[in-house]
C-alpha cells in the first residue's frame, strides 16, 4: 500500500459534513445487517458471519473515534428497535464488540504512526490488536452475561458440555476472526475513497501523509 502520489491539498470538514459522513455510515451499516448478508459459523452455527461493521470502521478512520462511536450508538439504538435478534440485548453485545474494535485500531494506529510505520505494517497491527482485545473482552463478557436469563443471557449454565465454560474459545475464535476481514476491508474501504476524493482523514493511511 504505497502513498498516493497527489500534491492536490486535503480538504478539512465541517461539522455538518461530519455529521452528514456518520449518517451515510450508519445507513449503510443497518442496510447490510438488515438486509441478512450473513454467513453461520460451520464451528458453531449459532454465531454469524456478518460485513456491517466494515462501514464503521470506514467512519472511524475518516472522522475519528468519537464519530465512529456515535454511528456504533446509533446502529445499535435502531438494530435494538427494529432487528434484535433472538436475544433481546443482542445488539448490545454487538455494541462491546464493536467498541472494542475501534478503540483497538485508534490506540494502535497512533502508536504506530508516531514510530513512522507504513500502511501495511499499520493495517496488520491494528488488525491483530483488534482481534486480541475483542477476544479477551468479549469472553469475559459472555462468561459474565450468558448464564442470565433472556433478554440479557440464554440461561446457560456455566458447566457442561454446552456450557458457558464450554463454548467460551468458540465465541473468542468467532470474535478474532470476525475482525480479520472488518478492518482490512475497512482501510481498503478508505484508501479507495480518500484516493478518489483527497480529504483529510482522521487516521492517515500512511506515517508521511501526517505531514501533510
């Protein structure tokens, strides 16, 4: 992923095209989960391969962390109305995930473009680093939540071999290898764009365009 060769000056954003940008996410977000683009796991079919948080992560490298949580709160306030799921609080564990997730890419994408890395590097660090955080997060946050009864949990009981205990590295593989084509995507989704229409960007795809 080498720089872009244009010497044309990025365009700043006002708050109304920030916030025009979270609304276009968010729309594309709920039109992918709504529209069942998904694809059970053949591990444990009850957890679902899904691509709606690539446009959030698209938000988050363009506009910041505070925006891309606005869409993910926005995401889940509709998905919690119109789409939950078979879990009532379905969307909320989403909402963890996808937190998780951004906060992972930003923490990382700064670590790394102060030690002047490249876009590869940078793609492939914040990916791992997603994927580890998210697992970690997400399985203590299932091993705290799935024993409750609906809409928080399934009732499940910790022990046995359906158990909470049990499926746990199952939900944490499911959670690391969802980010594994999220966040690629998600900085293929920006590079194309940002190529194309030359804004500035929240988290620049490589450590020389800070100079820019």
């Amino acid at each position: 992923m080498d720089q872009i060769d244009d010497v044309r000056p990025l365009a700043s954003r006002t708050k109304t095209q920030t916030m025009t940008g979270i609304g276009l996410f968010v729309a594309i977000a709920l039109i992918l989960n709504l529209s069942r683009l998904q694809v059970p796991a053949p591990y444990a079919p009850f957890l679902i391969y899904e691509i709606w948080e690539i446009p959030i992560v698209a938000c988050l490298l363009i506009y910041g962390l505070g925006a891309s949580i606005i869409a993910s709160l926005i995401n889940t306030g509709v998905l919690l109305l119109v789409n939950p799921g078979s879990l009532g609080a379905g969307p909320i564990y989403n909402l963890i995930a996808v937190i998780v997730t951004l906060i992972s890419i930003s923490a990382g994408n700064k670590l790394l473009s102060r030690m002047h890395a490249g876009s590869a590097p940078i793609v492939v660090a914040t990916t791992a680093l997603a994927a580890a955080l998210r697992a970690l997060v997400l399985t203590f946050v299932n091993f705290v939540l799935l024993p409750f009864p609906p809409p928080l949990g399934f009732s499940i009981p910790l022990t046995g071999v359906t158990g909470v205990i049990a499926i746990l590295p199952l939900i944490a593989f499911f959670n690391a290898t969802i980010v594994l084509y999220t966040v690629p995507f998600g900085y293929a989704v920006v590079r194309a764009v940002s190529s194309r229409f030359r804004f500035r960007l929240a988290y620049p795809l490589t450590s020389s365009s800070l100079s820019k």
